[in-house]
C-alpha cells in the first residue's frame, strides 16, 4: 500500500552528472519551476559508469587483482554520493527537500529505467554534458530519453545571457565575440528590472499540440501565473508552384487559399488561448510564416523566450512531425530550455 502511494505521488526527476552544465539544470529547474515542484516529489539521479578493466588486465597480465577493482568500484560510488549531497545541498537551499538515487551501469539507459519504475511526471536533463567519464547528454543521453521515456523530457542548454541595460555597445559586442570564440552559447537581451520571464508552447494543429499545452496549463501552472505565455504557431507557405502550372493558377484562388491558412492559424490560437483562460492564464497569440522549426527557433531569439514547450508526435493537416523534426531540431538549436512534452496511450 505504501509504495503505491508513492507511485501516485507526482515526481520531478533530475538527473546530473558531475559537469557544470547538469549543476545548471537542476539550478535553472530549482529557480524557475520552483513554484510548481515545490509540492512535488524532487528526485536527483547520478549513473556510475561501469570501468573498462582491458587496460587493468593487460597490465596484470590477464589476473586484475579483485582488490583494485572494487577499490575503483567503491571510488566511484564516493564520487556518486558526493555528487548527489552537493544536489541536496543546493535544493535545500530553495527551500526543497529532494531524494538521491544512483545506480551503476550506462546513464541513458538506467534514467528510463528510473523514470518507468518510479513513475517520473517530469525528466529534467543538462545539455553539452561532458565529463571525465565522456557522458554527452545532448548527444546520446538526451536524444536516448527523449525518444524512450514515457514523460515529458525538460533540456536545459546552458546559455551565456547578457541583461544590456546602458553599457558602452563597442565593449559589449567585444565580449560576446570573445565568448563566441571560446565556444559559449551566447544570448543578448535588452532588458528592464522586473520584467517577466517568457513561456512559449509552440503549436499546429495536431492533437499532441494540444495534449502539450493542457499538460503545461496543468503540470506548471504557479510558473505560468508569473510568466508571460506566448502561444506560437508557424504555417508552411501556400505551394503555389502547381498552381502556376495549370489553369487554376488564377489571382483570386491564390489569394483564397492564403487567407484560408491564415484563418486557420488564427481559428488554432483562438482557441489554444480559450484553453489558457479556462486555466485562469491569459496568453498572447502570435502566427507566423515559414518552416515550423526554423521559426519556432528565431522566435525564441527574437522574443527572448526563457522555456519553449512543444509537442512530440505531432502530425497534423500540413504532416508536420513534431518529434521527428521539429522538436529534436528546437532541443539542438532553441537558446533556451525546451520542454518536449509525448503523449502516450
């Protein structure tokens, strides 16, 4: 009975490794979700690789002494719980209690099993992960649990941002350059004291899209109640090509179709902030032109978004695939954390 109350408890799981950018995450998570984990349970994960012992064999001659091998195997494991009492440390200063896990064996794979067997609402993931133990989570770990775990799956890039205020712009553009070059994800804004942080679900006109914002309306809903929530849909221009080719190619046809996509569009943000009201949340509208993924992602720049939220498997009218490209090319190129929130049966 016990752990079935547990398994209905909701769950936030991070998962690090001992890079800066797993430090960020669960840093980024802690103070922007704060107020929607609070009441959550708060998991912090660490994998322990498992060694390659060949080269320990072929210095001992085929015969690893057992001693040496669980000396390293018990090093380890000091390195995995020191880890995760710096993460409890750093939670409880937001005022969160969080429990540990660690497991031994290869990280993306031990994550899914964690967030199946535990009952994850919620994956959170640094990116450019790169530790000794060459854990790359925006290459295999987090593309792996993107693709497998049967939760919404929360990327953080670590991003250099800038808040310009009034500063000299010849310095300011020296600087950026500078960290350009030492390989720094870099994002200026142009900002006043207090303004708001910046929410965008990204949307078409499938089911997963709208699957995706009633899980945000309803997963963080104390974060959207102090964030500005943009609503954003993109719609691939009208191929008029054909159209040219034949008869049909006329002025007035053309110009019908056009403003039947744009209707859409229109019809589809409606109603995703009717949603939003129903919620208690207000949310702005904005409809663009262009291939979804690219202009997801200049939008997120150019707006200064601070979380991205899209859908995965999301096939609608105009066959736009979510998961496939349009979210894995926002998890790679969104200067900012993206939530990819998978419906499942």
């Amino acid at each position: 009975m016990e752990v079935d109350q547990q398994n209905k408890e909701e769950k936030v799981m991070v998962a690090i490794d001992e890079s800066e950018y797993s430090r960020y995450a669960l840093e980024w998570a802690l103070q922007n979700l704060n107020e929607s984990i609070v009441n959550k349970q708060l998991i912090v994960f660490t994998a322990q690789s498992i060694s390659d012992y060949t080269y320990l064999h072929a210095s001992s001659y085929g015969s690893t002494p057992p001693e040496l091998i669980r000396n390293i195997q018990e090093n380890q494991k000091r390195i995995a719980l020191s880890l995760l009492d710096q993460a409890k440390d750093l939670c409880s200063k937001y005022g969160i209690t969080a429990k540990t896990m660690t497991e031994s064996g290869d990280a993306k794979d031990l994550i899914c099993e964690a967030v199946e067997k535990l009952n994850v609402q919620l994956l959170v993931l640094g990116s450019h992960s790169r530790g000794p133990i060459k854990r790359a989570f925006l290459g295999s770990v987090s593309n792996h649990c993107v693709q497998h775990v049967k939760c919404p799956v929360l990327i953080v890039k670590k991003t250099v941002l800038l808040f310009v205020y009034s500063v000299n712009l010849e310095i300011c553009v020296r600087f950026v350059i500078r960290l350009s070059m030492a390989g720094e994800d870099v994002k200026v804004r142009a900002t006043e004291s207090g303004m708001k942080n910046k929410v965008m679900v990204a949307i078409d006109d499938s089911e997963f899209s709208e699957y995706a914002l009633k899980w945000a309306l309803e997963t963080l809903t104390s974060t959207l109640f102090d964030s500005e929530l943009l609503i954003y849909t993109a719609r691939t221009p009208v191929d008029i090509g054909y159209l040219y080719a034949s008869s049909w190619g006329t002025s007035e046809l053309i110009k019908e179709l056009k403003e039947s996509e744009k209707k859409a569009s229109l019809d589809l943000l409606k109603k995703a902030k009717t949603t939003c009201s129903n919620y208690g949340i207000s949310a702005e509208g904005i409809a663009d032109i262009g291939d979804p993924k690219v202009a997801i992602c200049n939008a997120v720049d150019k707006l200064n978004v601070q979380l991205l939220v899209v859908g995965s498997h999301g096939r609608g009218a105009v066959t736009r695939t979510i998961l496939g490209s349009v979210s894995k090319y926002c998890v790679h190129h969104a200067k900012c954390p993206v939530l990819v929130v998978k419906k499942t049966d």
